[in-house]
C-alpha cells in the first residue's frame, strides 16, 4: 500500500516520513480516482490513507473541498473488496475513547458515543445490560442519547422475559418525568408499543399523550394524536379519557391532525357519536391527501365491526369518497371496506352491490374492476332482483380492457348458472362475447356457453363456480417448505410397524396429559389413518437423578377400538425428549363408533443416576405414572375444507344419502354459543361466513364442509332457532352413507 524505502534512504532522514511534502490540491485531485469503474483498491487505500494524514496534521478544508471529497469516498462502499468495507476490529480499538466520549459535554458527541458503544455491543446480552446500567444510574446529558437508551432498552426488554417488572421498564417509565419533550415523548412511545401491556401500565403514557394533546407545537400534537390513533386499534379504552382533548383538535388547522384525531375517536367513541363525527370529517376529507384517506377508511371499516347498525351511515359516507379522485391504493381501501360491510352485513348487500356497480362503470383500475366482478358474480345471483346486475356486467364486456372483459364473462356465467329465468339471456350474451377480439375471452364465453347448455347443476358446480385457476410453473417456489402433516408422515412411515398403513389423513395438535410442573411432561398427537390410529406419546423426563428406559403408554379403551402394537421409547435421559406409539385398529364391526375415551398409563423401566454425570446404576426397578384420560372424538376423522359457494357444492353432492334430524340443545343460551360448539365439535370448516352471527336474531343457519377418514366429502347444514335453549335441524349429505351415520350418531 505504501512505498516501500531500502534502509539508505530510512538512515538518511529523507524517507522517514512518505507524506511529509504532501500538497492539499495535489491530493483531493489524487481523489478524483475514487468515481472510476472498476475500483482499484489499492490505490484508493494509499489516497484514503493521505487524507488521513492531511486531517490528522490540521489541514483545513473548505466546505466544497470537502463535500466532493466525501461523497467520492462513499462510491468505494461499492468496491467489492470485502476487507475493505467493514473493520469491526480496527473499531472495536476504540471502545476506550468511546467511553470517554459517551461523557462529553457535547450532546452530538455522547449520542453517536452511546450508539457506537452499543454496536459493539448488541451480540452480548450482558454487556449491554451492564452498559444500560451504567447509563441509566449516571444520566446522560443529551436528550439524543436518552432517546437511543430508551429504544435500547425496549429492545431489550422485548427480547427477554423481564416483564414490565424489569427495572429496564422502570427507567423507561421514570424518562416520562424528563424535562426534554422529545425524551418524554419517546418513553411515551416506547410504552404504548409494548407487547402485553396493561391498562395500568398504558395509564402515565396516554396522560403523557394527552398533554401533548394540547401543545402550542404542531409536530407535538401530531406525534401523541398519531401514537394514541395506534394505542386505540389495540387498547381502545385506554384512550377513551383523551376523548374532549381529541375533539378539540378536529378544528385544528394542520389537516393531518384533524383526520388522525376523528379517526381516533370513532374507534373510542359511542355509536351515538358516530353521525356526528362523520359529518365533521366530510367537511375537510377532500382537502387532505390519500394517505390520510386511508387512514379514514380504516378507521371506518373498524367501526362497521364494533357498530354493524351503523353500516347505512358508513356505506352512503364510502360512496362519496369512491366518486372523488384519487390514487389505486386509496380506491382500492375503499372497495375492500366496502365488501367487508357487505359480508359483514347480509341486509346491506344490495346498497353496497349498487355503489360498486356504479364505481366500475368509471373504473380506470383494471384489479378493483375483476375484483368487483367477481363479489358481483358470487353476491349477485342470490340478491332478490339479480336481474339488475346484467347491465352493469355486460357494459364492461363491451368497453373495457381484455382482462376485465375476461373476468366479466365469468360473472355472467355464474348469473346463468343459478338463475333458470336468466339463463337465455345470458346464453345470448355469452354468443355475442364468443366473437371477442381476444382470445381468452372467447374461450371463456365458449367454455361456459357448452357448460350453461347442459343444463345440469353438477356440471355447472364444478366448472363454473368452483372453477380452479392454473399456476404457471414458473411461479412456483423451488422448494416447498414442508408442512407439520408431511413431517408427520416423513417420521411415521420410517417406522416399519407402520408403513402398511398408507397415508396419513390427518394430525391433531398436542393434547397434554400431565399437568405442569409434574415428574414428567407427557403430550400427545393423535394420528388418523384410513383404518388404524397411531398415538404419538412426546414424554420428557425432568428429573436429573433418574434414566427411563423402556418407555411405553398403555392404552385401555372404552369401546370396541383393538389396541395392536407398542412401540417404546428406548430411553429417557433428563431434559430430552423422546417419543413411543401405540397403535390401534378403528372399528370394523360398528364403523359409526368414531368416539372413544381411552385411560392411559405410562410404564417404564427406572434407573437411579448421579445428577451430575448422567451415569446410572446397573439396577433398575419397573414402574408406572398414570395420566389423563385421552379422548378421540369425531373431529379426529373429518378434515376440514373451504367450499367457496355451498350452495353449489350442496347440489353436487346430491341427496342419494341425505338425512335429517332435529335436536334441543337445552344447555346453550344463545346462537353464538351454539355456532361456536357445533364447529369445534364436528371440526369441520363454516363455509359462507355462516360463522358470525348477526345482531338481534332468533334464527340462523350454519353451513359446514370437510372430508371424512378415506376422502369422503360431507356437508352439513344446520338450521338453528332460539327458544328455550336452542333447537338444531342438522341435515347431512355425503357421497357415503356410513359418514351421514357418523355424523348423526356424534351429534346425537
């Protein structure tokens, strides 16, 4: 890197120092080689290391001077040379001045000191421990340093498990005091962040917030309105006391501030405030930016959840913000805010449908026009009128873009497949999109025109509405990662006693059959296959003077399942895990008995060991640990699965082997309780948001679909009214009738 001097030159005095006739000029036009492409290193090194020199010696210079010569220097952070880009242990050197520093007067000085202290020291949890100490005892002066300290130490307190009992959380809270705003406001921040944080914890934060509320500084106001906007996603309640402060700044001249504070308080605020604020917050929503529209959007569609009756006010308030102008990201807030409130709430379908029909008839963004195509094709059938939607839908087949025309001859299709009256129209329809200039929307029209012909309802289930979009090969990953059920099946089928057993059908997550700070920690995954259950025992020995061996689960069962096979655990040395199995044979002879209790019992052989070496004695001694009974219920044969329109899939399915039967439920109070059961029970997956719901109803009727044990499909419906208790009228279809049984006798 330097010129190397022979030892004539090095006695003589003439070449003891290589810089020492350097000129300023000479060097900063030297420095003009730092912008060349490649990057020569090692010339760059000899010119950086002439720099150094000139500063070192106190060679001013200007500010021109050096403004080219550093932002020619940050070109070589480019260089491909590795050793060139980091030196962590030249840095690591100066810990000592950094420390010295970390105690200066100047406050630029100590922060970027604190911060440097700290990036040597973040991959050792004590020695930052040991650093925040140090710091939060002595103080700092720089309100900068505070800052970092207090992101420091929440980081910290987030990576262990102190808790808010830490005297880290302590410190945080005592900067709430601090005489700098930005220190306050930062503790304040920190705060409200927290994972798992309490109301009383919240409490000095959002006091500190509310005070902020009121300040003569609008950067001030607009950091707490903007933190307790967040705080009230979370912790709505938390904020409810800010609420007069925050009605104070809807007036506020800073626009931002306004939205954030209307936006605030319609997630705080009571469902007899809502008009007003929305009427408030119409008078300025033009003249704030998209960003900020979002945040109103958001905000809106929160509250449609938390008050549904209010969705009327809410959908006219959306529907004249869809007809101002505006960005993609912000149309497409609304539109998704719009849909939900219709899925939300089934009786403001037709309004919601409405407005997005008239939103696309003026639709530059091809996205939100299929997406709106495609709720009109899944939503419009089944709206008393459907009639009214066709106009709408065949105007984007005739002025619109490929895409778009494509996705409009889908929902047409869907109009025709549900609706007898509709169907000549929409074949006519579907004729005249048949001579499209483009290619797929000619093929649509063609395919669903010979479907739609056929007049069969199976057809038209599984090729029009549970249609399924091929994935071009090139976007799929290269490696899939695994999921918890091929894991599953990996470790099994290694296992010889098992591998006749065929697939696995489905896992179940662990069930724990100890209770917690026992002798020993024992779970349970149950494992179905089409004939055969295979009891996957997890067993951790927490005991350091003792060694299982032959570990093994005895099973008795209540019912007429046949326990075949016990695999143990060879051994269980202290604190590491280990599995055994059991097998058992599903019954033959009664295939509805799904259900069973079995008592387990775990046995095993003991040895004594010295806790500090491991080592056990040659002798050891049988024993057993009883654990909880173990229960395998219906929900252990049926896997659940997604059918986007049930109606149609009920059809396909048929009704060869449909039954029917009512029950009371006199111990459930109310419709949600008994959704809620029914659910978890069948283990089965509730198909159009049949889930939630609705306010103030005695009526309400539940659809499930999943594949029993063997890749049987089973649907059930559920017709449920309120009275005393609540009365169910399951009806089930399958394409086996065994699965039908099942299902009846679980319920029954």
């Amino acid at each position: 890197m330097i010129k190397k001097f022979d030892k004539k030159d090095e006695e003589s005095g003439s070449g003891s120092n290589p810089f020492q006739h350097l000129e300023k000029s000479a060097v900063l036009q030297e420095a003009r080689i730092f912008n060349e492409t490649p990057i020569n290193p090692r010339r760059c090194l000899h010119i950086l290391t002439k720099i150094i020199y000139l500063l070192n010696q106190g060679e001013h210079f200007g500010t021109t001077e050096a403004t080219e010569a550093f932002f020619a220097m940050t070109r070589l952070f480019q260089s491909n040379d590795h050793m060139v880009k980091m030196s962590y242990d030249v840095v690591k050197r100066w810990v000592n001045e950094a420390q010295e520093a970390a105690s200066s007067d100047n406050v630029m000085v100590q922060y970027h000191a604190l911060g440097l202290l700290y990036h040597l020291r973040k991959n050792d949890r004590l020695a930052v421990t040991k650093m925040l100490n140090k710091f939060t005892k002595s103080g700092l002066k720089s309100p900068f340093a505070y800052c970092m300290l207090i992101r420091i130490a929440s980081k910290l307190l987030d990576e262990t498990e102190g808790g808010h009992d830490s005297p880290l959380f302590d410190f945080i809270e005592s900067c709430l005091r601090n005489k700098n705003e930005m220190v306050v406001y930062e503790a304040a921040s920190a705060i409200v962040h927290m994972p798992n944080c309490t109301a009383r914890e919240l409490a000095p934060a959002v006091s500190v917030l509310q005070l902020f509320c009121s300040s003569p500084k609008a950067a001030l106001r607009y950091a707490a309105v903007r933190t307790l906007n967040k705080v009230a996603m979370k912790h709505p309640s938390a904020v409810t006391a800010c609420n007069l402060d925050l009605e104070n700044l809807i007036t506020d001249s800073n626009r931002s501030i306004a939205t954030l504070a209307i936006t605030t308080l319609l997630k705080t605020g009571s469902e007899s405030s809502v008009d007003r604020l929305m009427k408030q917050i119409s008078s300025f929503v033009s003249e704030i930016s998209d960003e900020f529209k979002v945040v109103v959007v958001q905000a809106i569609s929160a509250l449609c959840q938390k008050y549904p009756r209010k969705h009327s006010v809410m959908m006219n308030f959306l529907s004249n913000m869809l007809r101002d102008d505006g960005g993609f990201e912000y149309k497409r807030a609304i539109v998704d805010c719009i849909i939900s409130i219709i899925e939300e709430n089934p009786e403001s379908k037709e309004t919601g449908l409405a407005h997005l029909c008239e939103f696309i008839e003026d639709c530059e963004h091809t996205v939100l026009a299929t997406k709106i195509l495609h709720l009109l094709g899944k939503e419009g059938p089944r709206t008393p009128q459907p009639s009214k939607y066709i106009r709408f839908i065949f105007n984007r087949v005739v002025l619109e873009s490929e895409a778009v025309r494509a996705a409009a001859v889908s929902a047409l299709a869907k109009f025709g497949a549900q609706n007898d009256d509709l169907l000549p129209s929409v074949l006519v329809l579907m004729q005249r999109c048949m001579m499209d200039s483009d290619d797929e929307v000619r093929d649509r029209a063609t395919f669903y025109m010979n479907v739609l012909q056929q007049k069969q309802k199976a057809l038209n289930a599984a090729y029009i509405f549970n249609d399924i979009t091929p994935i071009s090969s090139s976007k799929l990953p290269d490696k899939l990662t695994p999921s918890r059920q091929d894991i599953y099946q990996e470790q099994l089928a290694a296992i010889p006693e098992f591998q006749s057993l065929g697939s696995l059908f489905k896992s179940s997550e662990q069930v724990q059959l100890t209770e917690a700070e026992t002798e020993y920690v024992v779970r349970c995954v149950k494992h179905t296959f089409a004939g055969h259950m295979v009891f996957q025992f997890d067993c951790t020995n927490t005991l350091n003077d003792q060694l299982l061996q032959k570990v093994v689960v005895q099973m008795e069962p209540s019912e007429s399942y046949e326990v075949t096979t016990y695999i143990a655990a060879t051994s269980l040395p202290y604190s590491q895990p280990g599995s055994c199995y059991t097998l058992v044979r599903l019954p033959e002879d009664d295939p509805t008995a799904v259900s069973c209790t079995f008592s387990c019992t775990m046995k095993y052989l003991v040895k004594d060991c010295d806790p500090n070496t491991g080592e056990p004695d040659d002798d050891g001694y049988d024993d057993e640990y009883v654990l909880e009974d173990l229960e395998v219920t219906v929900a252990d044969h049926i896997q659940k699965v997604l059918k986007p329109n049930f109606g149609a899939a009920w059809d396909e399915v048929g009704d060869d082997f449909e039954k029917e039967e009512t029950f009371a439920l006199a111990s459930v109070r109310t419709l949600d309780e008994a959704v809620g059961n029914i659910i978890s029970f069948l283990g089965m997956q509730p198909c159009e948001r049949s889930d939630k719901v609705p306010e103030n109803k005695n009526s309400h009727v539940l659809f499930l679909a999943g594949v029993f044990r063997g890749g049987h499909d089973v649907l059930v419906r559920a017709r449920l009214a309120l009275a005393d208790g609540v009365t169910m009228q399951v009806t089930v279809r399958s394409g086996e009738e065994t699965v039908v049984d099942v299902i009846l006798a679980s319920v029954g």
